[in-house]
C-alpha cells in the first residue's frame, strides 16, 4: 500500500468511528423520545436498530486489526489506531443502552414524571458528542473538559435516585398487592433508566481518556 493510501485508511478510520458514534447516539435520542412519549413503535425501532450498530462495530474493529498487522503502525499512528479500537467499544455500548431505554419505554404503563430523565439523557448525550468532538479534531483540552463534567452529571443521577427511592417510601399503594408490584416495577425501571444514562456519561469519558493518551501519550484520564 502506497504512503498515501495509508494515510487515506488511517483519515477513513477517524470518519468511520464519529459516523458510529453519530449513530449511537442517534439511537440515544430516540430511546429518550420514547421513553417521554411511550410511542411503542419507536422504542421497538431503537431496539431494531440495535443489530446495525453491532454490524458496523465488528466491521470497523476488523478495519483496525488489518492496519494494526498488515501496516504495522507505530508512534502516533500506533496510538491512533489502538485509541480508536477501544473507542469502538464504548460508542458500541452506548448503543446497547439506548437499546435498554426502548426496553424500558416498552414496559412502562406511563412516561416518568418523578425526575426529569430527559435532562440527564441530555447531559450524557452532551459528554459523548463532545468526547466524539475532541476525538475528530484532536483536541486534548476538551477532552479533560469532558472529565471535569462528569462529576456533575454523576451529581445528577444521585440527586434523581434518592428522589425517587424517597417518593417510594413517601408514597403509599394501600392494601393492594397488584398496585404494590406495579409501583416496584416502574420503581426499578426508573433506577436502572438512571443508571444507564450515567454509564453513557461515562462512556464519554472513556472516549475522552482514549483520545487524551492517543494525542499527548497521557494516561491521566485512564486510571
């Protein structure tokens, strides 16, 4: 392969993996649309859409396994494609949790009002585009920013957890077992809504710290 064809496959590499991560991230915002509207047929479209993104994540790791053996990267470039091949992972998981959201829009009898889930998704939404952004232009600086505002988001799911553990204690179902269970149901719904949305946040960081240590051969954000 010519010096310009491999340049060629290391710049397709980059578009490759914010085009993935776009898409997870597409399928983000609908799971989060669904869960507010309980429109069933776009929760089952989030779900659906799952398989592609896995598709395209196993296509794009074997993209840098032939560059890894058959160009043998080093330095930079070796950092690059190294950094790129765990950022797969991660935009691969946020997939599967927004697959999780369609799951829970599915179940649920009603759209959640206890917390503003729609604020947090938007939060760990906003971590992963701007680790995506940092991962494009190369940009060391935000990546730490990313890092930094983690800790508000995890602050977030905290404060949305304890309201919603409190409303359950505050409330009550009466006597009937059925409402009880129900209550529990949406209850354990809501938590692990919660959960997933903070584990996007830190999937964006993971991007973040990947992109860190490919730029300036920074550990900082790994550990």
């Amino acid at each position: 392969m010519t010096r310009e064809g491999y340049r060629a496959d290391l710049d397709d590499l980059r578009s490759d993996v914010r085009a993935l991560g776009d898409d997870a991230l597409v399928q983000l915002d609908d799971g989060l649309t669904a869960l507010e509207t309980g429109e069933d047929d776009l929760a089952e479209a989030v779900i659906d859409g799952d398989a592609a993104i896995n598709d395209r994540y196993l296509a794009l790791e074997g993209d840098c396994i032939d560059l890894l053996a058959l160009q043998q990267p080093v330095a930079s470039d070796l950092r690059f494609v190294a950094a790129s091949f765990k950022i797969l992972t991660d935009l691969e998981r946020v997939g599967d949790l927004a697959t999780n959201l369609g799951r829970y829009a599915l179940a649920a009898e009603r759209p959640a009002d206890e917390v503003d889930v729609q604020a947090i998704g938007t939060d760990a939404r906003d971590q992963v585009s701007a680790a995506l952004d940092a991962y494009e232009d190369g940009d060391a600086d935000a990546c730490r920013a990313v890092a930094a505002r983690d800790d508000e988001l995890d602050a977030h799911c905290q404060r949305a957890s304890e309201r919603v553990v409190r409303d359950l204690l505050e409330g009550e179902a009466g006597d009937d077992s059925w409402a009880v269970e129900r209550v529990l149901d949406d209850v354990s719904r809501l938590l692990l809504t919660i959960r997933d949305l903070e584990r996007v946040g830190d999937h964006g960081v993971n991007v973040a710290a990947r992109t860190l240590y490919m730029l300036d051969n920074d550990p900082e954000l790994l550990y």
